[in-house]
C-alpha cells in the first residue's frame, strides 16, 4: 500500500511513487508535492545565482543561515539594553503580540516617554525579548539608531549558530560570549 502526503502548499494529495518531500523546517514537518517542491527548487537558485552583479540582501541572508550565522542585538554602551517606544511599537506589531496604550500618569512622563505600552494588563518591559529574536533584529535593522532606547546604542552582532552563548555586561555595555564551565 502507498502512502499519501497532503502537500503543505497546494493542499493536493499525493503518493510516494510521485514523488515530493517529507521533512522538518526547524521543528515543524512539512510535506511538498513534486509540483511544489519543484517550484521551491527554482526559486531557491535563484537567489543562488553567483553570475549576479550587484548585491542582493535576500541572497546574502540565506548564506548567512546556510552556513549557520546567527544575529543577536546587544547595547554597545554604558547604560544598558533598552527600545524606543517607537520600536516597542513596531515589535510588539510585527510579532503579532495585542498591547494598549495607556496614559502615563503624570504630563511629564506622558511627554518624554510617551503611552504605557500594555500587554495581557501589565506594562510591557522589552527586556524579556530573545536577542536573537528575528522580529527584534529586523526592527533594529530597520529603524537603525531610532531603535534604542534613552540609555542604549543598539547594535546587531553576527557569531556562528552552534555556539552556546550568553550575554555579558559591564554597567550596561554588553558582549556575546560563549558559554562555558565555570567553578567557584
């Protein structure tokens, strides 16, 4: 008996004699019909296509993952890791999380800070994003030093995507270093 697939893309059915993938992207299984997977084979040599003139950032990117690198956000000065609120906003959009924004409670605080951004009824604190969050780094990409907070200088740091890593500071200045065994 043959099995039969349902082709994540397309949502047709079809055998194993066909042809078509079973696999995992990261940690979810996905099936595509030779059709699809086809299609998908196409467009991936596309953006590999080495007899390219200029630059192409969507090419650049998916070397960058083929070959395991891997951004993290960190502050680069004394003060510590903090978001605009124009970023906070822009994050908490692009990720799909549902924040109100609330009246600070004194003029002043209203003026240079802006509203409460509020998630789930507490008020947001960045501080518990990933660094390596995709949606953090496209916002600092994006919005460049607009991104950083009143006491930060955000910048993207590239490491290998093996390495265990960890964040390191100094009064607010930060680094990436690699994690490792230590005894006291």
């Amino acid at each position: 008996m043959t099995d039969t697939h349902q082709c994540n893309v397309c949502s047709c059915e079809y055998t194993d004699d066909e042809g078509g993938v079973e696999g995992n992207f990261g940690m979810l299984p996905v099936s595509f019909c030779p059709t699809c997977f086809s299609c998908m084979c196409d467009m991936a040599s596309q953006y590999m296509d080495p007899d390219q003139d200029e630059s192409n950032p969507d090419y650049n990117e998916l070397i960058r993952h083929l070959k395991g690198i891997r951004r993290v956000v960190i502050n680069d000065q004394h003060g510590g890791f903090g978001l605009s609120h124009e970023a906070k906003v822009k994050y908490l959009t692009l990720s799909g999380i549902a924040f109100t924004l609330e009246d600070q409670p004194d003029r002043d605080t209203q003026f240079k800070k802006g509203p409460l951004i509020m998630v789930c009824g507490h008020e947001y604190w960045e501080r518990d994003i990933d660094r390596d969050d995709p949606v953090l780094v496209k916002v600092v990409q994006e919005m460049g030093d607009d991104a950083s907070g009143e006491h930060a200088k955000l910048k993207i740091i590239e490491i290998p995507a093996d390495v265990e890593w960890q964040i390191d500071e100094y009064d607010g200045s930060e680094w990436v270093a690699e994690k490792h065994q230590v005894w006291s």
